[in-house]
C-alpha cells in the first residue's frame, strides 16, 4: 500500500545526508519533498502542511549526536509524528452492555458485510464472546445470503427475518432474540447508503436510536483515497461514529486515508482489514504503521500473528523429531500449511525490517507452494515417511504425477535435504528460518 510514499520518504531524508545539523535552510528542501510525497499518496493537502509544519518544529536545532545522521534523526522525528498524526496508540471495540451491540454502517461496496464476519471471528476468538450477526441489508439482493455463507465459515449464526423489508424492526428483535438465547455480542450489518441519501440517512439513524450501540462503525474502502475521508466526514456529522474500519488494503491505493482520516473526523481508526479471508482484520496500531510506512517492517504485529497459529504441542513433536532426524515430507507440508496460515505472504514478508523493499518487483502469489505441494501429493506415504527411498526411478514417476519436471524433483529434494542438515544443527531446540523459504521461487 505505501511503496512510493515509503520510497519519497526515504529520498526526502537522503537530502540531509552530510550535514551536522538540521538547520531551517537544509531541511526547508527535506520538508517540500515530505509534503509532496504525503499529497501524492492522497493525505489531505491541509493535513500534509500542518503535519510538515509540525515536524520542522521538532527538527530544528535539533543537535544531531555523533552516532546519528541528521537524516535518521528526521526519520525518529517524523515517524513519531506519523504515528501521533495517526491516533498515537491502537484503541480497543467497547463489549459494553447485555448485549453489546455493534452498528456497521457505510458506503455500498465498502465490505460492510465481508468486516461484520471477519469482526464476529476476532470477537469470538480473541475475546471469548458469543456472538450474533443481524442480517439487516434488505435492499441488496445477495446481503443476506452472503451474511449466512460467511456466518456458517466462522461458526456464528446469522438472524434473518424473511419477508421484513424494516431493517430497524429486524435489530429491534434480534436484539431480543440475543437477550432470549445468552449471546453477549450483537453485530447489525447494514446495507450501503449515501450521505445525501436523506431517506437512507435517516433509516440508519434512526436505527442507532433504537439499538442503542456501544459501539458504531463506519467501513471504508481505502482504495477511494481522500474521497473516503470525506465520506467519513460527512458520515461522522449525521451519525456521530465511535471508530473507523479501512478495507481493501491490499488493493491498488496511496494510504492517505490511513493517515489523514484521525485529523479530519477526530475518530480513532480501530481495524484494517484485507482479503476476503476472515482472518485477515488486524487491529490498529499507529506507531506499527508508522514503521511500515518507513520501510521499518512491523516484527510485533508478525510474531502475534505467528503466535495465533502455533501449536505448542505440534512444536514438541517437531522437535523430537528433527532430534532424531526423523522429519519427513508430511511435516514438511504441515510447516507449509502453518506458513499459508499467516496470510498474503508477501504481506508477511513486508513485517519483516528491509524484507518489504527487497521483494517490492517480486511476484508472491498465494500459489507460490502449489509446485511444491504437487510434488508431495505425488509420493507414496512411505516416501513422504523415509526420503532417502526417492530414488532416480521414483523421482520420475513423482515429477510425471505432479506434472512437473526431474529438475524440479530434485530442486525440492536438494532444498528438503539442507533443511533437515541445517535443523540437526540446531541444538537449541528452538527453530530457525533458513534464508531462502522452501518451495518459493521467484
């Protein structure tokens, strides 16, 4: 999302390069290139000017100390401001009252429904709750359905009412029927509207009276850029939100939203979320952002992520087994398996400090395993369990069922072979990863 801004920035601080003080006559040129890159990238003209403004406050005089460059001080100083321009810290959904109840309101196509799934999962699986979702979209023929599939997906259920074209009648009851049936959470998915849709403007109002929210959530698609902040403005004056949602972060957008929508509409932006997968919302954390956006990576948000996919008992076996050189091909693709878990790997690799610029050029699909796991699919259980039976005949019926060549056979036994040579060295118990991740290429 932010490769050009992430690449102007760094540019914008290569001009103080040689100098032994930020003084107002080298940075005036830094702080022009900033303020270009922000507007580029769709920030707010007026917030990319008190932004800069702000940061040549900060900057000048600053004594550069002998272990620091004068661009690196800039990027501190800018990357603090980044994250304060953003919210400054992450804000927790409110679960307050009996039931909490969560209203989705926004444009028509931002994922309004897609986020009320993916936000019953996180609520179901990081906080404990029982959740509902409220089919409330009555207009768009396939809200409904749609709700229900995503619903059966993360095993929460969905209340309908078939035939009511009153949506606010429909939150009325479910919330009733949530009170009558112990779930704690109610999320009430709505159907798109405009600002100046005074009817549709009044339909969801009038729906946030009668629910009463503890929380209301205004979804926006990232990929309008400024028109989102000020759809968000104009939202926020007629329903008063409590948060900001950004979808679709792994479209073709600039970020400006990401960073100019706190200043403009003075609400927290709680969630971003990407990919139709429902394990893709991730919280919102300014100063992680910030990092991501200097091409710092963001190491705490891939180790929690790795953390919601690891099995501590799984990892003793693996352990055990790697001890006794016994790891075979099935754990290998279980590891894949673990891999694809954390999601778009590109975006994890992008976590991952200088890891995001290296691969900006290389293409990482979410079939970079296919080939390699054809190729295990082709083999017989006994030799996935013992590797060195794969002999040169083997290896030719393996690549004819996999459809791919004796090369690649052997490209995956070579890499398969150094992976277990290398995790037999390791006498710490604790796993590495090699440099080159098995099964990718570019």
């Amino acid at each position: 999302m932010f490769e050009k801004l992430t690449d102007r920035l760094e540019r914008s601080f290569k001009i103080l390069k040689g100098q032994g003080r930020i003084t107002e006559i080298n940075v005036a040129e830094s702080l022009k290139e900033i303020r270009r890159a922000l507007i580029d990238a769709d920030v707010n003209y007026k917030v990319a000017k008190s932004f800069t403004d702000e940061v040549k406050q900060k900057a000048l005089g600053q004594n550069v100390l002998t272990a620091v460059s004068p661009g690196q001080m800039m990027t501190k100083i800018v990357r603090d401001e980044l994250a304060q321009l953003m919210g400054g810290e992450a804000t927790d959904i409110k679960l307050e009252g009996s039931p909490a109840v969560i209203l989705i309101a926004g444009l028509q196509g931002s994922g309004k429904t897609t986020f009320s799934g993916k936000l019953a999962s996180f609520i179901k699986s990081k906080k404990g709750r029982q959740v509902l979702l409220v089919a409330g979209d009555v207009y768009r023929p396939a809200a409904i359905d749609q709700l229900k599939i995503l619903g059966e997906q993360i095993g929460v259920p969905v209340y309908t009412e078939e035939g009511n074209q009153n949506p606010v009648e429909i939150a009325e009851n479910a919330i009733k029927y949530a009170r009558q049936n112990n779930y704690n959470v109610v999320i009430v998915d709505t159907a798109g509207r405009l600002a100046v849709d005074e009817a549709m403007m009044q339909e969801i109002t009038k729906i946030k009276e009668t629910v009463n929210p503890c929380e209301t959530l205004f979804v926006v698609d990232s990929m309008t850029g400024q028109d989102a902040v000020n759809t968000a403005r104009e939202f926020n004056e007629r329903l008063d939100f409590d948060g900001v949602v950004l979808t679709k972060l792994d479209g073709d957008t600039r970020g400006g939203a990401a960073i100019s929508i706190r200043s403009v509409v003075n609400k927290p932006l709680k969630f971003i979320s990407s990919g139709e997968k429902m394990d893709t919302l991730q919280v919102f954390h300014p100063e992680r952002m910030a990092d991501r956006i200097l091409g710092m990576g963001d190491v705490v948000s891939l180790v929690e992520r790795a953390q919601q996919q690891y099995d501590e008992q799984e990892a003793r076996k693996l352990t055990k087994k790697i001890a006794t050189n016994k790891f075979d091909f099935n754990d290998f693709l279980s590891q894949i398996n673990q891999v694809k878990k954390l999601g778009n790997l590109k975006d994890v690799a992008s976590m991952i400090p200088g890891m995001g610029k290296m691969l900006r050029d290389v293409e990482i699909g979410d079939d970079v395993f296919k080939q390699t796991e054809a190729i295990i699919g082709s083999m017989t259980p006994l030799e996935r369990e013992k590797p060195e039976i794969i002999n040169a005949r083997r290896r030719e019926r393996i690549a004819k069922g996999s459809g791919t060549t004796m090369a690649d056979v052997n490209r995956l036994m070579k890499q398969f072979d150094d992976m277990r040579k290398m995790m037999k060295m390791v006498t710490s118990g604790k796993m590495k990863i090699p440099k080159g991740m098995p099964g990718m290429r570019r």
